[in-house]
C-alpha cells in the first residue's frame, strides 16, 4: 500500500547490506510512504547488492560513504547537497567488528577492534549527523539503531552490544 504521508521528504538511509538488513525494511517503509530515499554503501561488494534493492525502493542515489573516512562521508554530502539540497531524516544502521573477533568474549577484544568497532558502529552517527544537520534548515529527523537490536538479533556478538550501547546515551 502506497500512501503520501512522506511525499516530498528526502532521506539518507546508511547500512543496508542486503534484504533482510533492517535498514533495508525502513527503506522499504519509507518508500512506501512516498519518501525520496538515497542509500549509502561502504565498498564494490556491497553496492553491487544494492543495484536490486535501489531498484526495488525507487532509490534516487546510491553513494559511497565508508564512514571511516572522513573526506568520503563529505563528498556523500555534497552529492546529496547538488542534488537535493536539503535533506529531511537521517537513518544510520551501521555497525562493524572484525569478523575474526565475533565468537568468543568480550574480554578478549582487542584495543585496535574495540576502537575501529567504536568509530564505525558508534562515532559514524555523530559525523552523519553533523553534516545531515547543515541540510536540515528546517528541522529534520536522526534515527540511530542503538543496542537492543543486536542484543535481540545478535546474542552471539558481544562487543556490537556494548559498543551499540552507547548509542543510547545520544
């Protein structure tokens, strides 16, 4: 059902990985509901899962944005800028450890992982919404997928728990 409560927002989703991502159900909500969506993908791999999804979603831009690196997250911005010129919402789904230090404990994360994790999962909100709020002149929404999602879908993952934490703490 296609209804126009959004029609005429514009907005960046981050974190879609694949259909059963949870960014990718809040794009297909937001779609549905008439928002102009733009995704962001973190490398080659990713954005060649994408191109279906976008199609699916009627997806205006698909960007490169990996969120460690800072001059990539502004030239996202300034795609964005050229194209839309305002941006209305923000949906930031990203979180990331090393896949080598996923099973085991917590206590035996290390510093480099916990950092990376940190920045990626946790800091990645705050440099997407520094910029996204340049474009919100006229107020605008940040969403931020905090903990008890990974807590609830990842029992297995304990450093996104505690890193995804901290989100709540925003």
């Amino acid at each position: 059902m296609t209804t126009s409560l959004l029609q005429g927002k514009k907005g960046l989703i981050t974190g879609i990985i694949n259909k059963r991502s949870i960014a990718c159900g809040i794009a297909k909500a937001l779609s549905e509901h008439g928002a102009e969506l733009a995704i962001t993908y973190q490398n080659e791999i990713i954005k060649e899962k994408l191109s279906p999804i976008a199609d699916e979603l009627n997806v205006e831009l698909i960007l490169h944005c990996d969120v460690s690196n800072e001059k990539i997250i502004d030239n996202a911005f300034e795609i964005i800028e050229k194209k839309w010129g305002t941006l209305d919402f923000l949906v930031h789904a990203i979180a990331f450890s090393d896949k080598n230090e996923l099973d085991g404990k917590y206590v035996n994360t290390s510093l480099n992982n916990f950092l990376n994790a940190m920045h990626i999962s946790c800091y990645s909100f705050t440099a997407l919404a520094q910029r996204a709020e340049r474009m919100m002149s006229g107020g605008g929404n940040l969403l931020t997928l905090s903990y008890y999602g990974a807590e609830k879908l990842c029992q297995i993952i304990t450093l996104w728990v505690y890193v995804k934490q901290h989100l709540k703490q925003v």
